[in-house]
C-alpha cells in the first residue's frame, strides 16, 4: 500500500498537519520532500534538516494569524530548492534556491505577493553581509508588491536558531530611515514560562554611538525599557561605555527566546518611531547567550 503524502512529510517537517488543499498539493510534490530532506548542521542552520527550519517556522504563526495560510505555504517552499546550488559556480537563477522556489511555487499560485516575497526573501540578508550601496537596497524593496507581508516572514526566516540577530536591527533601521516600516505586526503570544526552567536567557544588542550621542541613546533605550518589558515577560538594562563610542541594551528572561525575538520586532518598530535619536544607532552587534 502506498503511503500517504501526509505520512511522508511528516517526519520531515515535525508536527505538521496540513490546513489547506494548497499544502496538500505542495507536500505531495517529490522535489519539494527531498528538499525538506535535505541538510546537515551548518552555519545559519544548527538544526540541520531544512524540514526541521520550516518546522520551527511554523511553530511561530499565530493560530488566528490572517496571514498564516500565505506565510506556512512561504515557509514549506522557501527553501526546499537548496539541495540544487553549487557553491562552487557562481550565481544564476538556475543556481539561486530562491528563484528556484519561486519558478516550483508558479506552479501552484499566481499572487505576485506570494511570488516576490519567495525570490527576494534572503536578498535583505546578503545586501546587509556584503555592505551593498543603500541604491540596491531601495531597487530591492521597489520589487515588493507586499512589505508589510514580506517583513513579516523575512523576520520568522532570521529568528529561527543560529541566525545573525544583528541583521534585524539592520533591516528595520533601514526600513525606518525611508518611513517604509510596517506600523505594525500582532504581538506573537508568548508561551507560559516553564516554572522549572532555570537558565536566563541574555540578549545583547551593542550599538556604535559618537560621544555626542551616547546619553540620547541611552535614555532612549532606558524609555523603551520601561515601556516594554512587560512586553516582553523580560528585565531590562543599559550600559554605556566610558569612551562614549558603545550603548548596550540588555534583555534577560527565563524560558522561550524565539516569540520573545518576534515580539522584540514590535518593540523595535515603536521606538525607531518614538525615538528618532535611534536611527543614527548602528548595531554592532545582536545575540543572543545562555550560561555555559
């Protein structure tokens, strides 16, 4: 008897269950489950499998989400295409996982938000690693027919474990310096905080201020403490250096740190808008640590 589709993605991708006639027809797809196959532990990717990426992708859309069929279809599609790059031959659309994924997903639909949000959905990420010119940037941004939407995954893609935290700040200064930052995205629910959990998670963003600056931005930030750390279930702290060159901003919490990061981007959203001091912040450094 020949198994179901079901029943072959479901270890792949743990604790999926499809929702949709669309997700059927795409888990059904060969390709598309040897992609969820494919990967072992690599950088950006601890959790090796890409199944194993979209499952916690998955685990951070909202049950009442209006976006959550068209941001799981972005997650089971988005990098199923990788096993096919060589990173050995330079670029093209046929060694390009992102195109890939979107040329497998026209297949399926023909909504251009959907589309766009899949081929540019890492074009963000390498425009902020290779310091690309503010131009490429604003070109990048101008193919989205969707930002709110595209924001919105580009931020569930780069809080999952083992991604460069440094790059949100990044993307969202720079979406705040043109006024192009969505307004605003539904707080994701933060899970009840296991009573048996005794690691502290830290936070730490370090951010490069001139000596003119330092105490703005630090009151700035001390603000954005004591308007959001119920927020965020979480202790705050700032921290500023003698040479007036670094502000830090300090998180600790006990538990979950994923919804926590997604909710950290409403937080972030506020303050740029609140207080514009923050934009001439530049972020060192974003991470995340738990005791050794």
């Amino acid at each position: 008897m020949t198994p179901s589709p079901l029943a072959s993605v479901d270890p792949l991708v743990p604790g999926f269950r499809c929702e949709s006639a669309l997700e059927g027809a795409v888990v059904a797809d060969a390709d598309l489950l040897a992609g969820l196959r494919w990967g072992a532990p690599r950088r950006g990717h601890p959790e090796g499998p890409v199944g194993h990426h979209v499952a916690a992708i998955l685990g951070c859309i909202g049950a009442e989400d209006p976006l959550r069929g068209d941001l799981r279809f972005l997650a089971l599609v988005h990098d199923a295409f990788k096993r096919f790059v060589r990173p050995d031959v330079e670029w093209s659309p046929e060694n390009d996982h992102a195109m890939r994924s979107r040329r497998f997903a026209e297949r399926f639909v023909g909504d251009e938000r959907l589309l766009a949000a899949l081929e540019l959905h890492d074009a963000p990420y390498w425009l902020w690693r290779t310091g690309a010119a503010a131009e490429e940037l604003d070109a990048t941004l101008d193919r989205i027919p969707d930002l709110e939407f595209f924001v919105r995954f580009v931020e569930l893609d780069a809080t999952t474990e083992g991604k460069d935290l440094t790059f949100l700040w990044w993307l969202r200064r720079e979406l705040a310096a043109r006024e192009r930052l969505p307004a605003r995205v539904a707080d994701v629910p933060l899970p009840a905080t296991d009573a048996a959990a005794t690691d502290d998670a830290l936070y730490v963003k370090t951010f490069a201020t001139h000596g003119a600056d330092q105490a703005d931005v630090a009151s700035a930030l001390r603000e954005l403490i004591a308007e959001h750390a119920a927020r965020l279930d979480a202790d705050g702290r700032v921290l500023v250096s003698e040479d007036g060159l670094r502000v830090v901003l300090l998180w600790r919490w006990r538990g979950s740190a994923t919804a926590r990061l997604l909710r950290d981007g409403e937080v972030v959203r506020h303050a740029l808008t609140a207080h514009p001091v923050l934009l001439s912040a530049q972020a060192l450094d974003a991470r995340l640590y738990r005791a050794a």
